[in-house]
C-alpha cells in the first residue's frame, strides 16, 4: 500500500503547494483553544507533494484542456477538474520502513507550518500483510520497535492523528497470520500505543477491521490486549469500502465492547458502498464502480465517531488485480472513475 515519492517535488506540482496548503475540510480552530497545538485537529492537513497533485498539475499543464478530447473523449480540463477533488483533500501519509524519523518530521513540520494537522499511518509489522500484496514490513521485533521510536522522535511535541497498523489485527483474528506470531504483535502494538501516546500532542487509533468483517467477538479481544485502553480509540474501514452507516454501526458495536472507545472511518472510497459481484475473496482490490465518500472532517454524525477520514489515498491501487499497478502505486485511471 505504500510507497515513497522522491523529496524534491515536480516543478509543475510545486505551483500548487501554496493553494493547497489553504485547502480546508472543517472549520479552522477555535482561538479559545489555541492554548492547545492538538486543536489545530479541526483542519487536516493537505499534501502539495502527493500524487494526485502531481497528477492535477499535469493535466493542467499539458494544455489540452481547451475544448479538446482526448481518446476517451475527456479533455484534460475536464480531468483536471476531476482530480481536484482528490489533489485538495487531505490524505494518510502512508510510512513504511524507510527514513521514519526524517518522514515523520518533514510531514508534521510542513502540517505545523501550515496550521493544520497531518494523519499518519504506520504500516510496518513484522509478516505485513501475510505475505500478499502489501507484504513487508520490519525485520523483526526489535527493528520495529526502533522504527516506532525512530517516528516518535520525528513527531515529537508537534499535532498528528496516527492509524496504527492497518490490518495487523484482523489478520491475528481471520487466522492469516501464523499463531507463533502472534504474542509478539500485541506486544509489538502495546508497546507503540505506549510510546506513541507518550507524546503531547498525538491521537492513536489502533486499526480495527471493517463491517464486512464484523468480528467484534474476537476484534475486541484483540485490541485490549493491543493496548486500545490506552490509545484514543481505534480505526474502522481502512482502505475498504463499506458504508459511512454501516460503519458506524460496526464502530459503535465494537466500542461498547472496549469500555465505550472513540474511533474513526476511513471515508476515501465508500461513496458508493461495497462491490457485491464476483470472488467475495477479491472484491476488496480496485473493485469497479466506486466512488469518493464524505470528505474529511470532525464534524461527524456520533459523538463516539472523532472523525471521518480519507487514510487510504484515493486513486492507489490496492494490489496488481483488474488491471492494476503494485500496491500504493497511483493509478489515475481509477482515480478518475472514483470522482464519477
């Protein structure tokens, strides 16, 4: 799901940054609570350097946008427009295994800067992703610890939203990851909520499946022991696509299992709901037919619910299924069909 672009942004991309640092998706903060730097939670912070804005200023530059088509028949004018409602959005800033300190730091430095809360997701356990698309992740215990560490300090007093592990605990429970790993995922997890939550300014959601899987019978076993009572909650319907109701419902379940947990959704693609034909075993990877769900904000529709999200970046794709590139790449054929 992850993968790193290069420091230096495009030229063409670089003219975008300062618009989309003005780019809001709830009200700005309240002055009263500029005591607290957390605040600046009510605006999420927009990346200028991410694909989709590389995307957008390519359209935009390629002046062929004036009245002219391309083979699909949609000039790029039109696509611009279209990838404009992915580029100006804020978007989980996806770290893996590489340089944590110096990613960590550049993107809540860059949030800081601009006023606004960055969300990061920490996507680096050991046995990633039972060895599918998105496979990887530490070497081991001890390089992941290091890693969580080494991001900690990149954080340090500065605002961030964390989702922690996508995935990580619906495979102890789904039966994907060997039972011999398993004691040391939890502690792996236990030990980043504690080293996480002993920052200022940072929430920690701990990732906790998705309604389409409704495992609240073990899923909340598995976050007590990874450490939820001390995290600001979990995280549901990461990188899937089921319903901003059904996801409630799924969350507010599960809370009520955890000693009353907030939680958050990811939002990016649920527009249109779940993909309901074909291999139920793949309907998850670049299914056809979705789109964008409520952008992102704070103001949500339960006082359990801290937020709706977009952690996944809309227009990667999810794994080389129905045609697509590896997992993280972005795919902007799939972007486009997201925002129809």
């Amino acid at each position: 799901m992850y993968v790193r672009r290069g420091a230096a942004a495009r030229p063409a991309a670089a003219l975008l940054g300062a618009a989309l640092l003005l780019t809001g998706c709830s009200p700005s903060p309240d002055p009263a609570d500029a005591a607290d730097p957390f605040w600046v939670h009510a605006s999420f912070w927009v990346d200028p350097d991410s694909s989709a804005a590389h995307q957008l200023a390519a359209y935009e530059s390629e002046g062929e946008g004036e009245g002219e088509g391309g083979s699909d028949g949609e000039g790029e004018e039109t696509k611009a427009a279209a990838i404009r409602e992915i580029a100006e959005r804020p978007t989980g800033q996806w770290l893996g295994g590489e340089n944590p300190e110096a990613e960590a730091r550049r993107v809540t430095e860059a949030a800081e800067w601009a006023g606004r809360t960055p969300l990061l997701v920490l996507y680096n356990i050991p046995h990633r992703d039972c060895g599918q698309y998105s496979r990887g992740g530490a070497a081991d215990g001890a390089a992941y610890r290091a890693w969580i560490a080494a991001v900690a300090r990149g954080i340090a007093d500065r605002p961030a939203f964390v989702v922690l592990e996508p995935d990580a605990l619906l495979h102890l429970v789904d039966g994907c990851t060997p039972a011999a790993l398993h004691e040391e995922r939890y502690d792996l997890l236990d030990g980043a909520v504690t080293t996480l939550k002993s920052l200022p300014h940072t929430k920690v959601y701990l990732d906790a499946g998705n309604a389409g899987r409704d495992r609240t019978g073990e899923i909340d076993r598995a976050l007590l022991r990874a450490g939820v009572g001390r995290a600001d909650g979990f995280a549901v319907n990461v990188s899937n696509f089921y319903s901003t109701e059904d996801s409630l419902a799924y969350g507010k379940r599960l809370s009520a299992r955890v000693g009353g947990k907030h939680f958050v959704i990811d939002t990016s693609r649920n527009g249109n709901g779940p993909y309901r034909e074909g291999d139920p075993a793949k309907r998850w990877c670049n299914p056809p037919g979705r789109a964008l769900g409520t952008p992102p904000t704070t103001d949500t529709a339960d006082p359990l619910a801290d937020a709706y999200l977009w952690v996944k970046h809309p227009g990667e794709s999810d794994g080389e299924c129905r045609g697509g590139p590896r997992a993280g790449e972005w795919w902007p054929e799939y972007a486009l069909g997201l925002t129809r």
